[in-house]
C-alpha cells in the first residue's frame, strides 16, 4: 500500500513537470518528462518484484524468485493475469514444500485466470499431468499432456511430454497412490488385488 501511495505522488509530480515544461518552452525536458512519466505509469500495470521473479527464473536462480515472490504481499490486489502468473510461479517453485494438492489448486486456479503465453498454459497443463499422475489419475494425466501439446508450438516441452507419456503408459498405480487419489476426490475405487 505505501508503495502504491509513492507511485501516485510520482506519478503527479511527474505529469505536473511535464505540462510545467512544456508551458514554459523546455521542450526537451518535457520530451525526457514523457518518458518518465510513461514508466513511471507502467509501474501501476506491472508489479516490479513480478518482473524481477520472472527474470530469476530465467536465469535459474530459483531462491531468489521465490524471495521476489514472497515480497508481494497482497497478489489478490494485483490485474488478475498477474495474479495468475503469481499463483502460476508459486506453484512451480514451491511444490515440495505446498504439496501436491496445494499446488494442484494453485495451477488450476492460475489456468482458470488466464495466462498469457501458450508455452506458460503448457508448462502449468504439464506440472499438473504430473501431479495427477503421482496421485493415481492416469486418465486426467493423460488428457492434460494431450492439451500441454497442442500448446507447446515450438517444441520446447517436447522431450519432456514424451518422457511423461512413457512414464504413464508403463507405471502400475500402487495402492498409497490409489488412497491419495481417494483423499483428493481422484479415482474413485480402488481396484481389487490380484491373487
């Protein structure tokens, strides 16, 4: 909240500077006050600590994103792509410690918001295939990879959809997967053990 009072007061004084100048002929300086003001009012439609997560992730240092992350204290506050793309990082990047279910929830609330990318509704469609398919949901699993790869335009995710694919057409759900996936309203019954 305080710094959203700041980037008011900025962003007044920054138009006050620029109608000032130009009124009084600094026709350069009121060219430097537009830009100034154009950033200074794009800061109201991006969070910055958002824009510094996303380009941690780039780079790999996956710490320091989650730190950027955490410094948003109110993301309900923020446009609802933005609050998708805060659940959608949040979700990535903290899956040990959220849990399956928790992070399941986040994923498919941040698809439900909107994403912007193709390739950021694959990568989410991809992480929740293999959710549902640690919890016993081969069906779901499936049906999900088949949806992150006709949104995977460039391949990029192609190497991994097809290791996935392997990995369900192979794997026998145990029963520990079978209760997890009765907990999280999955697989309704459990099948009977063979003798």
């Amino acid at each position: 909240m305080f710094g959203f009072v700041i980037r008011c007061i900025l962003s007044a004084f920054s138009l006050f500077l620029l109608v000032y100048s130009f009124a009084t002929g600094h026709w350069g300086w009121g060219i430097v006050m537009i830009f100034v003001s154009a950033i200074i009012i794009l800061s109201f439609f991006r969070n910055q600590y958002m824009i510094l997560a996303l380009n941690q992730m780039r780079v790999g240092n996956h710490e320091k994103a989650h730190g950027y992350l955490n410094k948003i204290s109110r993301p309900d506050l923020l446009p609802k792509k933005q609050h998708a793309y805060v659940l959608y990082l949040k979700a990535m990047l903290g899956t040990q410690e959220l849990g399956f279910a928790k992070t399941e929830q986040m994923l498919r609330q941040a698809i439900q918001m909107g994403l912007r990318t193709k390739q950021d509704n694959a990568v989410a469609r991809l992480h929740l295939s293999g959710i549902c398919a640690q919890t016993g949901r081969k069906q779901e699993a499936t049906t999900l990879l088949n949806e992150a790869k006709k949104m995977d335009e460039n391949g990029i995710l192609k190497d991994q959809i097809a290791m996935m694919k392997g990995q369900l057409s192979s794997a026998v759900p145990s029963k520990n997967q079978m209760r997890m996936a009765q907990m999280t309203k999955g697989r309704q019954k459990m099948p009977r053990a063979k003798k």
